[in-house]
C-alpha cells in the first residue's frame, strides 16, 4: 500500500514533459480532473453553475482540473447552452474562474473544441438529439463532407470549403489567446470523440479527395496545421496538450491505432507536449468493450510508442487501479470524471484508501483538513 501510494501522490513534475515550465513547475499530484460539459452557460458565457462547480472540483484536491470543451466558434457548440471562448464577455467570465481554481491550489486548464457534424444539439438530458432545422437554438452543422453521424444526430452537415477549414483554424487561435490572458496555465485541444478534428481524422467522416482527405497524411493535416495554429500562439513554457481518439472498436481498429501513433509522433514534432488518450466515437454502431479501465493497455501502448507523457480516462475503477496505472508506468497521471460529480473529494478519499500520511492536509483546505485530522 505504502509504495504504491508513494508513487501515486508523488509531485508530477511539469519539466517531464517536452519543454521546460516557467512558473508552472508540479501538479500537487497526478489527479486530473476530466472536462466535462455541463450544458449551463448562457450564449456560451460562463454563470453561477460553473464558478459553484469549479472552484469545487479545485478545492475537492485535484492536481489539474481542466474547464469542459469551450466552442471557439457559435457554430463549433455541441448545444445552445455550450461554454464558448469567442469573444471578450465568454472570457471576462472565465476570468473569477480560473483565479478561483488556482487559489485552491490546483492549475488551471481548459480544452477548446468544434463540434463539427455533432453541434446543433439539444442538452443530453432534453433529449441528446439534433435541433431539427429551422427550430429555435438551431443552426447548420459544419464539417469535412456533408455526411451526418446517423442514429439521433442525422443531419447532414455542410461540407467545408478550404475557407471555412482556414477561419475555423484562426477561430481556434483567437480562443487559445483569448486563453492565455485570462490565465490558463494548461492547454488541451479536443481531437477525439467524434467533433470537428475527429471527423477529418476518421475515413467514416472525411470523403474529401483535396489535400485534407483520403490517406492518412491528408486527413491528419487538419489536426496539424490547427495543433500549429496553437502552438503559434500558446507560450512555449506552458504546455499544450490534446485530447486524441486513437480507436473506434469496430473491427478496424489496428489501423487507426497505428495511424494515430504516427500522427501523435508528428504533433510532438510540432509542439505537443502531452496527449490524453481516448476514442473516436465517429459512428453510433461501435461495439465499445465497456468495462473496468476500458483504455488502459491502449493508453500504455500509445505513450510508449510516441514518447509523449500523458494520460487517459473512461471507468478507471478505484484509486488503487488509478494508482497502479501510473505505478507500472503506463500513464503519467489519470483524469477523472464521474466520481467528482459524485463526490469531489475523492483525492482525499484515494489518499485515505491508498494509506498517504496525513490525508486530509495532503487534500483539502485548511477549513476541512483541520476537523478531519483532528477527529478521527
């Protein structure tokens, strides 16, 4: 208990990662905390919800907690009520945001992302399915060629021109500075799960026959010119990450596995810095292996094949497996999701589990560990 405890509560050191940091030198430890959309903000500025919820998560004792996918674009929204970083009142409002998460002492990271075939939605829990055309909240997807995803999201999306690729790109940069000024210190591009930089990356998607489609070269432009883009404008002591869907479980997953490791390998050339590893979810008839610690070997491998550090998610089952994962060497740290929601204190309940000394100061503030020390 004690030695793998030791490892997991270790100090990530940021230096680890491809470039040298600033004034961002350890995660407290290496819990992260996932983006996850909430489906609160109003014409994608941040409220109450978010400022309540994320100065939680910071001091609940995550190492890292990363803001939920930020649209760049009005039309880059999953649904109406997605947060956005496209203008000055979306970032104003981030602004109390990210202070309120480093004041608790954890670093502050947001991911940005276009829905690509994917927007125009309704919230998961109004009915998770294409605003029909015409209906209020309802705009016109874009993305690579006009295929919808099928099943509860069939619309047909507008094919993008070259023009449509470069001002989406540029719309990405404005986000990532826009970033910067209010105070993010970790950076994470959304490339999985279906939305915009999926739907060029994956065959399903992308029918283009110009230099953004067909071989794995072309359709992987997109991602590299828009991880450029970034990284153009990001500063180079702090990092830049992306969230990559490496696998779809749907029988051809050997290729698209070995494919993404070769794009992986050419975005750390470019500047990536770390990569969290996840699925494509470009088709609603993968037949995903849901279980304890789905990605973990997957993640493993992927890290050790493009020496990137990094880590994954998806039913990571408990702190000990948590643990052992980084432990054994195959993630560098772990971001977790659903067990915040439900209670986000689980940095200090893993480090009570996992038999750390002095949990609750190594956790929470001041306020909480004091009476969970003192009484036992």
């Amino acid at each position: 208990m004690r030695e793998i405890s030791t490892r997991f509560w270790v100090n990530l050191r940021i230096e680890s990662m491809a470039r040298a940091i600033a004034n961002l030198d350890t995660l407290r430890n290496r819990i992260a905390v996932s983006p996850m959309c909430q489906y609160m903000s109003d014409q994608g500025v941040a409220t109450e919800w978010h400022r309540t919820h994320y100065s939680a998560l910071a001091r609940g004792g995550s190492g890292l907690v990363v803001v939920e996918a930020t649209a760049v674009s009005p039309e880059g929204r999953i649904s109406w009520a997605d947060a956005g970083l496209w203008n000055d009142e979306q970032a104003a409002a981030l602004e109390p945001i990210v202070r309120e998460i480093k004041r608790a002492g954890a670093i502050a990271g947001i991911q940005l992302a276009h829905a690509g075939r994917k927007a125009s939605a309704n919230r998961p829990w109004e009915g998770d399915d294409h605003i029909p055309e015409g209906k209020p909240n309802s705009w016109t997807p874009i993305a690579p060629s006009a295929v919808a995803f099928g099943a509860n999201l069939p619309r047909v999306p507008d094919a993008m021109s070259v023009e449509d690729i470069h001002r989406v790109q540029s719309d990405m940069a404005q986000a990532v500075r826009r970033a910067k000024d209010i105070g993010f210190d970790w950076l994470q591009l959304h490339f999985a799960h279906g939305y915009l930089a999926q739907n060029f990356w994956s065959c399903k998607s992308n029918k283009r026959t110009d230099q953004y489609g067909g071989s794995a070269e072309n359709r992987g432009r997109y991602l590299l010119e828009t991880l450029a883009k970034a990284r153009s404008v990001w500063p180079e002591n702090l990092p830049l990450t992306a969230r990559m869907g490496v696998i779809d479980f749907d029988g051809n997953d050997e290729q698209m596995l070995g494919e993404s490791i070769d794009l992986l390998r050419q975005m750390k050339r470019e500047g990536l810095d770390s990569v969290d590893i996840s699925m494509g979810f470009n088709s609603p008839d993968a037949n995903i292996p849901w279980g304890p610690n789905l990605l973990e070997d997957i993640a493993a491998k992927v890290l050790r094949e493009t020496q990137l550090p990094g880590s994954t998610s998806w039913f990571i089952d408990g702190p000990s497996s948590a643990d052992r994962m980084v432990r054994e060497g195959k993630v560098d740290f772990v971001m977790i999701g659903r067990p915040l929601l439900s209670d986000p204190h689980w940095p200090y309940h893993a480090a009570k589990e996992l038999g750390v000394p002095e949990a609750a100061w190594k956790t929470l503030p001041a306020p909480y560990a004091h009476w969970l020390a003192r009484y036992r």
